[in-house]
C-alpha cells in the first residue's frame, strides 16, 4: 500500500471517528477550523524544514509528487488525521468526566 492510500484511508478513517463513532463533530466548527489553520501553518515550517534539508526522504514511487514548502502534500493528511482524533478524542473523553 503507498504512502498516498494510507493517507486516504486515515482521512476517511477521521471523518468518520469524529461525526458517527464519537460524534464530537469537531468537523462541522468554525472554531475547529480556526485552530487548525494554525497548526498547517506550523506543520508546513516544520515539515518543510525537515525534507527540504534532505532529514526526511521520501520515495517518489509512493508519493503523488504534489509538495508544499518541500514536503509532500500527503504529510498535511496525516497531519489532519492526527491532530483531528486527538482533538476528538479529548472532547469525547471530556465529555464523560474523564480527567488527567
């Protein structure tokens, strides 16, 4: 399986945790959105540092091509699936009392 398959499968994976597994619906929030400009924003610096500088190197054979700041377009799904379920995650376990 290639690099671009995994990142669609955690990307539906994601969409489907967050409106029908937990329901958090995260995805459906401005305030959702909001953050995570922020965080693409950081991503791509960090990312695009790590490939640009050859410490992250990627076989064009599983990737698209497609890259921003250096890094391929596939990091920023996997960026959004993680950062998404964990979000979720935590309003979910929020939601029930469950504290650090």
């Amino acid at each position: 399986m290639t690099y671009t398959e995994l990142v669609l499968l955690a990307i539906l994976f994601t969409v489907i945790n967050d409106l029908y597994i937990l329901r958090t619906r995260l995805l459906t929030r401005k305030v959702f959105w909001t953050s995570y400009a922020i965080i693409v924003f950081f991503q791509l610096i960090t990312n695009g540092w790590l490939t640009y500088n050859e410490i992250v190197i990627y076989s064009d054979d599983v990737i698209t091509g497609l890259r921003i700041a250096f890094a391929p377009i596939e990091d920023l799904g996997f960026g959004f699936a993680l950062v998404t379920n964990v979000m979720a995650l935590w309003v979910f376990w929020g939601r029930r009392g469950i504290r650090s």
